[in-house]
C-alpha cells in the first residue's frame, strides 16, 4: 500500500494531495479516541522509527505514520523509553488522512 509523505496517493484523498501537518494530527487523534487500532512499543536503545516500520510495514518510508499516531514530531530518531503507538491496519489510517 502506497502511503509516502510527499506524493499523491490513491488511498489518500482519492489521490489529492495532503499536508502532513493535517493528516499527522487527524493520525494521533484517531489513535487516542481507538478509532485507529494501535499497539504499544517501549523504545529500545539504536531503534529508529524508520526500521520499526520496515518491519512492521515491510516500507520504511512510513515511518511518519508511527510519528504521528505516536505525537511525537517528524524525528526517525527516539529516545530509549519512549512509548509509541503503531498502527496495525494502513486502511484504517487512510480513512482519517486528509
């Protein structure tokens, strides 16, 4: 599934094109109120959120998903500790981007 920050998706707005400003709040709120099903990950020591999503996702590329349903920021790197939240279904994310 194609979700890239920068391009024009077919799962995102029918293709238009979305800020990643809007869509990261419309994440992390849609993971607070459940809309969005999410797992918890405490933060290991040398992980980056880039890796997380290759694993996860099998595309690194989609790590600001994991950022924004985790309010954190646009950083790959987070310290050892911090719990994020992971997505489990990209169709779900989809629904609330743009």
């Amino acid at each position: 599934m194609s979700m890239r920050r920068y391009n024009r998706s077919s799962v995102i707005m029918g293709g238009r094109a979305t800020s990643t400003g809007v869509a990261g709040i419309a994440i992390y709120q849609a993971v607070k109120s459940g809309a969005i099903d999410a797992t918890k990950r405490q933060i290991k020591q040398g992980e980056r959120l880039d890796i997380i999503a290759g694993q996860t996702y099998g595309d690194s590329s989609l790590w600001w998903i994991i950022a924004a349903a985790s309010g954190i920021g646009w950083s790959l790197q987070v310290p050892p500790g911090v719990v994020i939240s992971i997505p489990v279904d990209l169709g779900q994310v989809s629904l609330f981007v743009g």
